[in-house]
C-alpha cells in the first residue's frame, strides 16, 4: 500500500506541476513533463470522436504553452484526480478536473474566460520521472465575463 501511495503521490505531482508551470510560464518545464513519443489532444466540444487539435512534438507543445503569454494572468485549480496505476508500477491512467481562469483585454474591456476542464491521461515512468505520454484535455464548458480585473481584489 506504501508504494501504492508514494507512486499516486508522484503522478499527482507530475499533474500539479503542468498546472504550477503554466500559471507560472514555464513553458519549457511544461514540456518536459511530456515522454518524446507523446500526443497532447485536445477536444473543444468536449465529447467529440476526433480532437480539434493533437500535438506530437515538443516544438509544438512550446507553441501551446507559449501562447498562454496572450493572457495577463492565469490560475489552473486541479480537483479530483483518480489514478489507476499498472500492476508493473511503470504507467498509469488518470482522469483529472481542472478548474482553468484566463484574464486578458478583449475589445477594450477585462475578460476573465473560465474553463472547465477534463483531462485522461496516459502516463509513463521514464527515468525516474512520471511523464505525460498522453494528454486528453476535455473542455466541458467556457462561462466568460467581462469588466473584471485581478488588481480589483
């Protein structure tokens, strides 16, 4: 049970960290918690057969991350995340919610956008590391409001 423990609590971690280096904008870190044969989809209806976009390299996974430059703030809030680990302890399932609040300008005026947000991913141990093998990332519903501002609080 111990290991079991300490392995979900690594993966949680791997997990914790796409969010921390996004907020943070660590792109290169938040590349680095993706295996080199990975794919990173996304699906913006959230229940659709075929992604609406599917990265593969690491050059483009960069583009992605980078372009969360085009808000003035971000704060990814991960829930739930239920992990299944394989019997040999080298890769795991898990399925996470994320609670995703971008701020930026829009037509002169502050926009707060938040994103529901479930991922089920496919992760692998590589070198002592949990990685990302594959990332599904599920928009389940946009609300955006305007007139908002974070140096308001």
């Amino acid at each position: 049970m111990n290991d079991l423990y300490q392995t979900e609590k690594a993966i949680r971690r791997t997990i914790d960290l796409y969010a921390h280096y996004a907020d943070t904008r660590q792109a290169e870190k938040q590349a680095d918690l993706f295996s080199k044969d990975t794919v990173f989809n996304v699906f913006v209806a959230g229940n659709e057969a075929q992604p609406a976009q599917s990265f593969t390299t690491r050059e483009e996974l960069l583009t992605v991350f980078d372009n969360l430059n085009t808000y003035r703030t971000t704060f990814h809030f991960n829930g739930q995340a239920m992990i299944d680990v394989a019997e040999d302890g080298e890769s795991a399932r898990a399925e996470v919610y994320t609670l995703a609040y971008h701020e930026r300008e829009v037509d002169g005026q502050n926009s707060l956008m938040n994103v529901a947000i479930r991922y089920t991913d496919s992760i692998v141990k590589e070198n002592d590391s949990w990685k990302f093998k594959v990332r599904n990332l599920y928009i389940r519903f946009i609300d955006t409001q305007y007139g908002i501002h974070s140096e308001q609080i």
